[in-house]
C-alpha cells in the first residue's frame, strides 16, 4: 500500500479522526547535508558509499558529533529525512 492510499484511508476513518485536529502537509524542502565526520572509521564510511550515501544530512552530523561528545541527543525530522541512519 502506498503512503497516499494509507493517509487516504486514515482520512476517511471516523474512529481513527477523533483524534486529530488538524491535517497538514509540509513542503518539500532541499536536503541540508555535511561530509563524512572526520573521525567515522574510514571502513563505514566506505560501507555508506557502496550504497550511494556519500554525505550525512545536517542532523546526523549533529548528532554524531554529540554522541561524540557524550551529550544527549534526540533527533526530530520529517519523514524520509535519514533518522534511520542516527
């Protein structure tokens, strides 16, 4: 099923719209990315690049370099935006 027929169907739920407020849909906004931290292990990034990611998106630099840093973090982002890969 795809995600057009799946947020269709929720719409069209009365039981499942109790419990939403609003509908909204975001605009499409450019990708904001960053090279490889210098210090990932040169073996993941080579993994990353043989599946085509030759960057990090904006946020999973950030939150390397928090880990990094032994701070806490947690990462907030639309879908489809690379949380998978924090």
């Amino acid at each position: 099923m795809s995600v057009e027929t799946a947020v269709r169907r929720l719409r069209l739920d009365p039981q499942f719209n109790r419990n939403v407020t609003t509908w909204q849909t975001l605009p499409e906004q450019p990708a904001r990315t960053a090279p490889f931290p210098t210090d990932l292990d040169p073996r993941l990034a080579a993994v990353l690049r043989a599946q085509g990611i030759d960057s990090l998106y904006s946020h999973q630099a950030a939150a390397w370099t928090a880990a990094r840093a032994g701070e806490n973090w947690v990462v907030v982002t639309p879908t489809a935006s690379g949380k998978t890969l924090c």
